[in-house]
C-alpha cells in the first residue's frame, strides 16, 4: 500500500516547525508565558489539523484498495477513528 503525503502536508508540517522555532526563541527572549502558551495552542491546532489531513486522505485510498480487495472498508474506518482519537 502506498501512504499519500502531499506537497500540502508537508508544507503544513514546514509551518509548524517555523512555529516551534519562534516558541522557542520566545522562551529565549524570556517573553510572557501567557505568549509561550498562545503560541504553542497555535502548534497544537495545527498539529491537529495536519493529522486529520492525513488521514483523511489515505483513509479514501485504503478504503478503495480494501473494497478492491473485497472488503468493505469498515475495519478502515475503524481503524482511522482510533489513530485520531489516540492523537488528542
């Protein structure tokens, strides 16, 4: 099976990686906590919204192949619940 990953992911994941970056130079600028945590909630929902993303994206693709296989996607879907829910 061959997993997508989009150039869209991956400058997804480029952004929040510039995001981590300015969190930690806002530590070693020794600014507010009250920022530090504004800006890593930001990372989070990012976070969140790139792992959605994902799989969302190949659970289509699984699906299909699982279906071609004579499967009904169920275990598929299953499957996608648990990763998101185990990412929160």
């Amino acid at each position: 099976m061959a997993y997508t990953y989009t150039d869209d992911m991956k400058k997804r994941l480029r952004r929040i990686e510039g995001q981590v970056r300015g969190v930690l130079r806002l530590m070693d600028e020794e600014k507010s906590c009250k920022e530090v945590i504004s800006q890593l909630s930001a990372v989070r929902n990012a976070a969140d919204k790139a792992i959605a993303q994902i799989v969302a994206e190949n659970l289509q693709q699984c699906i299909l192949e699982e279906q071609q296989a004579g499967g009904d996607g169920s275990k598929m879907v299953q499957e996608a619940i648990e990763l998101l829910v185990k990412s929160r």
